[in-house]
C-alpha cells in the first residue's frame, strides 16, 4: 500500500502509520505474514460502523428537522448498506491499497464489494481512533455528506410524499410539479423538474428520469422550506 498516495487522497495525515495500515489488511494477508506479527482489520471494522452511524445519524437528525423518525431510518440504511460504502471506497480507490492473501487477490479480492465496503468501516475506525471523532466528521464532510446533499440516495426516499404532507397543514397551498427541460440525446436523456406551491417554484431538481427529476426538486422544495 502506498500511505503518501492514500493520505493524499482522503486528505488525512495519520499519525499512527501502524494503524492505517491494520485498516487495509485483510486477514487473508496475516494467515499468510504471520512473521509480520500484524492484525487484520476486523476489529477496526466494527468500530468503523459505529462511527459511521453516528456521524449520518448525527448528520440527518440536524439537517433535516421535518424528518420522522422512520424516514431518516429509511435514508441512513440506504446510506450505510453495503452497496453505497462499496460506492465510497472506490470513489477513494481503497482498493488499490488492500494487502490480500494470494488466494484473495486471484479470485479478484480487490474488486470484491464486501471487501470495499468493509475497509470503508475499518479505514474509518482507524481514523476515529488515531484523530478523533471531529476529524472523523471532517471527512465525512468532504466525502459522505455532499452525496446525501445531491440526492445520491433519493432512490430510498419519498421526498414527494414528505412535501404533500408538510403542506396539507395548510390547507391553502396546493403544490404542482412540472418538467421544465429536457437536455441530452435520447440514449442519455436528463430531465430538469420544478416543484411549484402556489404557483411559485419552490425547488428545482434534475435527473435520468422524470420521477427522479421531480423526487430531487421536492427535496430542494423541502430544503428551501426549512431555511
């Protein structure tokens, strides 16, 4: 593993290098250095995933004050599974820095998504541990947050639903949704939505297709809403 080209990339400076490392050592790897006398990443693992739901609850629980209970759930599962920190390992190439077994790395270990998402997990516990929670969230700022704040996870969410019910407290507002645009040859076709209350755009939201578009623009609407 290069730790100048990892530090670089996640913009972190460790202070322990014995610890980076552990994040990115399978135990496929120890069965097989045993000289080394190193650990696996397993325990770094579990406390990586505490860390990870802490710092989104944390994150959705302020950002989104008109959010129930069983919302946020629903969005911090789709954020936290496997497939999404699979999606943030690669963003962050961690698994060019994997240290596998032989076996590991012929039957394609470093592209296998349980083994992303689970460096992903043991990366962060390390880093909780060498620099504390506040650097932790530091690092979700630049890497996790901004893809919750795009929609990244829209697919989970009913934005729509949480608009109309926000708005049904007043009985005077009536909320419309139009497609506005549509940009891009047919092949790779994008859709620009507007979320309308009372006849004035409330949010705007752009995506591949015409129920993602306007999911996205009622989460603006919502967004805009809040503030």
């Amino acid at each position: 593993m290069n730790v100048t080209q990892l530090e670089e990339t996640t913009g972190i400076s460790f202070n322990n290098h014995a610890l980076l490392k552990q994040a990115f050592t399978h135990s496929s790897y120890v069965n097989e250095h045993r000289e080394e006398a190193t650990s696996d990443n397993e325990r770094l693992e579990f406390l990586g995933d505490a860390v990870l739901e802490l710092a989104v609850s944390q994150y959705l629980f302020r950002k989104n004050p008109n959010m129930p209970e069983g919302e946020m759930t629903k969005l911090r599962a789709a954020i936290v599974c496997e497939p999404s920190l699979e999606n943030f390992a690669r963003d962050l190439g961690f698994g060019d820095h994997m240290l596998l077994g032989r076996g590991e790395e012929q039957t394609g270990g470093r592209d296998r998504p349980s083994l992303l998402a689970d460096v992903f997990e043991s990366f962060l516990g390390a880093l909780y541990l060498d620099q504390g929670f506040a650097v932790a969230l530091e690092f979700f700022e630049t890497h996790v947050f901004p893809k919750i704040k795009t929609g990244a996870f829209s697919h989970a969410m009913d934005y729509k639903s949480q608009l109309q019910e926000l708005i049904q407290r007043d009985k005077n507002q009536t909320i419309k949704y139009v497609i506005a645009e549509e940009k891009g040859p047919s092949h790779d076709r994008e859709f620009v939505a507007e979320a309308s209350l009372n006849g004035e755009v409330a949010g705007k939201g752009t995506g591949r297709t015409k129920k993602e578009a306007e999911q996205r623009a009622a989460k603006a609407a919502l967004d805009n809403y809040n503030t």
